[in-house]
C-alpha cells in the first residue's frame, strides 16, 4: 500500500503590466494490491486551480500595442501614463486620450491594460481510479473510470469612457460561466504470452465509454447610470446579451490491438476500433471503423548482419485509417431560442453525411554504425483525407440558406530524418543530432457537380475563402495547398504599367484581383543539437532553421499609413516613391497602399524563413564528495530559449495568430515572441 502527495505553484507575469497568471495543483495517489497481489487498486484525484488577469489579446481591439505602434512620433508617450484624467462634467475619472479611435476603435495603452478587465477563474477535479486482476501469469482484465470536471468563470469589466463600440457612457460588464464534464470509462482485457522460444503475443481488447457535457451561461451588456459598478443589477436589461448553450456527446467503442513477435527480430501489428458517436445519430453511416496494421524488422539480426560497422538495421510500414464524425446537430434540425420566441436553423439537416477519413501509409528505416555512434533515422509518409464536411449556399426557394454535404480530397506527404552521433574525446563527450522535415499538401479536389437528392440544385465548388480581409484572403483553391494566402495588387495597364492618377499623383488598389502570394508553411524544417559533457560541465543547444513560405504583415501596412514607419520615414525622405520610373508623393501612395485591412496586401509580402538559437544552457554538477556523500549531487545551471532570430520579415514567421487552421502567416498586431531566461538547481539524495 502506498500513497503520493505532491502540490505545485506557479506564479508569473508576462511583459505588459497586470497580465498575471496564478496556478495551483495538488493531487494524491494511492495503490495497494490485494489477493496476494492478484488484484491491485489505483485510485487518484487532483486539483488545480488557475486565476489569469488580462490575458493579451492579438488583433485590434483590446491590443496595447496597437496605439504603440500607431503613436505620433511628434508626441511623448510618457504624457499618457496618466490614462485618465479628472472629468468636471461626471465627476469622476474618464480616459485621457485626445487622438480618438482613429478609426481602430484605438484608445490609450494604459487604459486597455488598466481599465478593460479580463479576468478568468478555473477549477478543474479530475478522479480516477483502476482496478486490475491478473487471471494469470499472461492474462489480466482491468477496468478504468475517469472523471473530469471543469468549471471556468470568465469576466469583462470596461470601465466608463471606454471605446463606444465595447460600452455606453456608464461602462460594461458580462459574465459567463462554462461548465464542461467528461466521463471516460473502459474495460480491457490484455495477454502477453510466449510460445516456445520463438513467438511472443501482446494483444488488448477492449470497450470504452466518452461521454462529454458542455454548458455555457452568460450575462451581460452595457452598465445603466451608476458608472464603473460592475454587476448583474446596474446592466441595462433591455440591451442585455444572454447567452445559453448546452451540448452531451457520447462515444461508445470497441477495440483491439495485437502484436505477433517472432524471435524479437520480426513483428506483425494490428489494429482495429468501432466508434458509435452521437454526432452520427440519424445519418446514414451508424458508426466508424479504423484499422492499421504494421510491419517491423531488425535485419541485422535476420539477414545477421552485424559487424563493427553496422550496428543496427530496422526496417517499418504502417497502414492506418483514421475517421472522423461530422460537427454535432448538423443531422438535425434544431429550434434556437431567438427573443423569446423558437426559430429554425438556416441549413438543411444532413442525413446522408458519413465519417471525415483519412488513409495513410508510412514506411521508415533505422540504422547505426560503428558501434552505435552513429544513428540514421528516416520515415517517409503519405495520407490521403476525404469526406470532409462543406457547408455550400443554396437558392433561397429552398427555404434554407445551407446544406451540409461529404466533399473535398487532401493528399499530404513528406520526409522526416535524423542523423546522430555520440562521440567521445578523452573526457569530452558530444552528442549531436541534426533533423530534417518537409511536408506537402495538395488539393486534390473541394466540391464537384453534386447534385441534392432533395432539391435538384447542382452545386460546384472549385476554391472557397476561409478568412481574410480586403488586402488578403485565406482561400481553398483546386489544386493549391492548405495555407495558400492570397492578396490583392496594384491597378496596372494593358501594358503592365501600374495606374497612377493624373490629378491624385497617387496609385489604386485593384479590388477584383487576387494573386496567390505564397503558402504560410514552411518548405523545409531543420534542426540542429548539441550536447557537451566534460568532467561536471554540460553545454546544450539547439538551432532550428525554417526554410521557405511566406508571411503577410498587416501591422505594417498600417503602420506605412501612418506614417510611424522606418519604410513611410525613407519614403519621405527621398523625395517620394518611385513608381514606373517617376516619383510620387509619399503619404497618398501609403495611404493606398498601407491602408491596412483595405490597403494592397501584395506589398507586403515577406519571406517566412528564418535562424533562430532556440535553447542553449549550461550547468555544473557539485560532486557528492563535497558533502561527505550525504548528498549525490547538487547541479546549478542557466537557460535561455529563443535567443536569437535572423528573418527578413518584420516579425516573428513562427508567432501563431491563431490556433485554427486557416489564419496562419499574417501579422496583425499579434502579440512579439519572447526571449527568456532561466536559474535552475537539483538536488539529488
């Protein structure tokens, strides 16, 4: 019988002022066996609580950095540190902040991060808890239930004075509360067993339960004649937002795995799962089934062909499938509560929709030579995703807006390698590994000629925008790649000249046309580590370098609008720009050209490669001797991660501004990385 206590806290704040993260764990664990240790118990529960104040926000609203970067170099920034100011008229404090929104809804940087309050609370149970009987010596049964339960309090609190768009003159307040639940139980029953000497089989089968509960309950809305009181009873009813939302989803399964060994040198896996989800309830394909199998081999010791110079050889291939259930409630038709009153969804329920899936193949090799020294690892892969889900407009007559329909082809492949050494001089050790990655994807297809059994409209889809503004486009094209960005151009002749006013000596944006500008991915991925050890010295580091693709910065096309630029100062001082041989005024062709989310996203386009020394330490390790062997050792050591970054775009290309899919490889005011620093100590007794 034993039993594991442990707590941890982690408290940090970020960069700009009251951004605060607080994070606390406990957890207790304890095992004991029973029926001379036939059975064992597991059983464990955990708490962790999280408080995060004003978490920064990436875009435009509610961003400091927007006025930061946006400010008049004729002004003094330190004038606004002061961000509100007495107000004779109200009484009390209100926002200093003389520019205006500057039609960015801008306001003072020390406002947002002082007076628009985000603050979120979490609390967070998880239980579980396992029992497991050996039947004998190669067969146990277990049985596993978990249960996690998050509650997460999320508060906006604006402040009188605050931007018009987010509050009314007496300020804002909203709450909600989103409760999410998961119940996750299985029972499995597991063999490893040998046959002679020669074969060996692992094998799992096994039903498991997911079920998942999600609420959501918000309200909110502007603050009535008390100003900066922050609660349910000061909001405008009539102008309130309430929100509500619930959902259960529920996967039901069966699955197994086995894998057959001969002579630990040759092996045979197989899989398979059967997954019932809700979110297939009423559709024509009642369930999802997925198999792989794979193939592995050590052929130093089949073929025997071990010497000093080869090590090691493996050789692997795989087949998977993979599936996926459509989005929930698209199957059916659904009323929302609108004003009090019930109304119907806009799309058509989809009863025909089957499984998202995806077949994929992999093969892969392994070497070492020379007594292990050196390791190569190589893998190469291809998968193929179908069935996926697309939501096409149909003609008003239809009494739906939408319907839901399986489209759309990928085909993705790449290369992923290794090549390492341990090498050993005197008392010098050196580890080294230098890996290599590339990926491509292709559109093989979106939507074509298919027809609605229901309706008899045809509907074809060849490219589909999935995000952008006037300056840029995320688009699914036929034939392009995911991550494809798109922007539109300068106006020019039938000559290829580019427009330029007669009276405006200004160019123009051409509205209607978009010209692929690259694809946010990078072409090749390389890294390189080093690891030193010489006598109680250890140096580490890693370099990675990102080759290829392309980013869009819409920072700083505003900021050329501007005119707070270092591009927009060069301009001015040379005179103008040149376009077509012949000059032009500066500030009209930035306030074209820079116009930000309407201005000419062909401008600015950057290449997304970059060098970056990612991580790098060094630590020293004080012999046990030292303490009269009462201690093992104690090590003290420094770090530091994204040290250093050679890119010619100006920002980041690694900085996410979003973690879906589509949005990736443009900067609009997202958040700088950051370089960090770090002290460690271990002990060990």
């Amino acid at each position: 019988n034993q039993t594991y206590l442990s707590a941890a806290t982690v408290n940090a704040q970020g960069i700009v002022p009251n951004n605060e993260l607080a994070r606390y764990n406990f957890s207790v664990r304890n095992t004991s066996s029973f029926l001379d240790d036939k059975m064992s118990l597991d059983i464990s529960g955990m708490y962790i609580k999280v408080n995060e104040d004003n978490m920064l926000s990436q875009g435009q609203y509610f961003n400091p950095l927007v006025p930061i970067y946006l400010f008049p170099v004729s002004d003094d920034i330190e004038r606004y540190k002061v961000f509100e100011r007495f107000n004779p008229a109200r009484n009390f404090n209100t926002q200093f902040w003389p520019y205006g929104d500057l039609g960015f809804q801008m306001q003072n940087p020390y406002w947002i991060i002082n007076r628009n309050m985000f603050e979120n609370a979490k609390d967070r149970f998880v239980l579980s808890t396992g029992l497991k009987y050996n039947i004998n010596n190669w067969l146990n049964v277990t049985g596993r239930v978990k249960l996690d339960h998050n509650t997460s309090v999320t508060e906006r609190k604006f402040y009188a004075s605050t931007s018009g768009l987010f509050a009314s003159d007496a300020g804002a307040y909203h709450k909600n509360t989103a409760i999410t639940q998961q119940l996750y139980t299985d029972v499995l029953l597991n063999a490893n067993k040998s046959f002679g000497s020669d074969y060996t089989l692992t094998a799992t089968l096994g039903s498991s339960l997911l079920d998942s509960k999600y609420s959501l309950e918000g309200y909110g809305g502007n603050l009535l004649s008390v100003p900066n009181l922050f609660g349910f009873q000061n909001v405008n009813q009539t102008q309130a937002t309430v929100t509500q939302n619930r959902f259960h989803d529920q996967i039901q399964s069966v699955f197994g795995t086995a894998q057959i060994g001969y002579r630990n040198m040759l092996f045979l896996d197989v899989t398979g799962r059967n997954d019932w989800s809700s979110a297939l309830s009423r559709t024509t394909a009642s369930s999802i089934f997925y198999p792989s199998v794979g193939v592995s081999g050590i052929l130093s010791d089949l073929l025997d062909l071990r010497s000093s110079t080869v090590s090691f050889v493996k050789v692997r291939g795989t087949y998977s499938e993979v599936g996926n259930a459509p989005e929930r409630f698209v199957s059916i038709a659904t009323y929302p509560i609108i004003g009090g009153f019930p109304t119907t969804t806009s799309y058509m329920p989809a009863t025909g929709l089957r499984p998202e899936r995806t077949k994929s193949y992999e093969v892969g090799l392994n070497l070492r030579f020379l007594r292990n020294i050196i390791n190569f690892d190589v893998s190469a892969y291809q998968s193929r995703t179908y069935n996926q889900l697309f939501n096409p407009v149909l003609a008003p007559s239809t009494g739906f807006s939408s319907f839901y329909v399986n489209a759309g082809e990928v085909m993705n492949k790449g290369i992923e390698a290794s090549l390492g050494a341990n090498l050993k001089f005197g008392k010098l050790d050196w580890n080294s590994t230098v890996t290599f990655g590339m990926n491509r994807n292709r559109i093989e297809k979106l939507l074509s000629n298919y027809t609605d059994p229901t309706t008899g409209q045809t509907v074809t889809v060849d490219s589909l925008s999935v995000g952008g503004t006037g300056s840029y486009m995320m688009a699914l094209v036929k034939g392009g790649s995911m991550g494809d960005i798109y922007v539109n151009t300068l106006a020019v002749d039938e000559h290829g000249y580019i427009n330029v006013g007669l009276v405006t000596q200004t160019v123009q944006a051409d509205a209607n046309r978009y010209v692929k500008a690259g694809n946010s991915n990078p072409r090749y991925n390389i890294g390189f580590r080093n690891g030193f050890a010489y006598k109680n010295f250890n140096l580490d580091f890693l370099i990675n370098a990102r080759l290829g693709g392309e980013v869009v910065s819409v920072t700083q096309a505003i900021m050329d609008r501007f005119g707070v630029s270092e591009t927009s100062a060069a301009a001015r001082d040379a005179g103008g720009v040149v376009i077509n041989n012949e000059k032009i005024p500066a500030q009209p062709y930035y306030a074209v050209t820079g116009g930000g989310v309407a201005g000419v996203g062909s401008m600015y386009v950057y290449s997304a490669s970059n060098l970056r020394l990612a991580e790098a330490s060094l630590s020293y390790t004080f012999p046990s001797k030292l303490f009269n062997n009462k201690i093992k050792g104690i090590t003290v050591g420094v770090n530091g991660r994204n040290l250093f970054l050679l890119t010619k775009a100006p920002f980041d290309p690694e900085t996410a501004a979003s973690t879906g899919t589509y949005y990736q490889g443009i900067d609009y005011f997202i958040q700088p990385s950051l370089r960090s620093f770090g002290f460690s100590t271990k002990i060990q007794f």
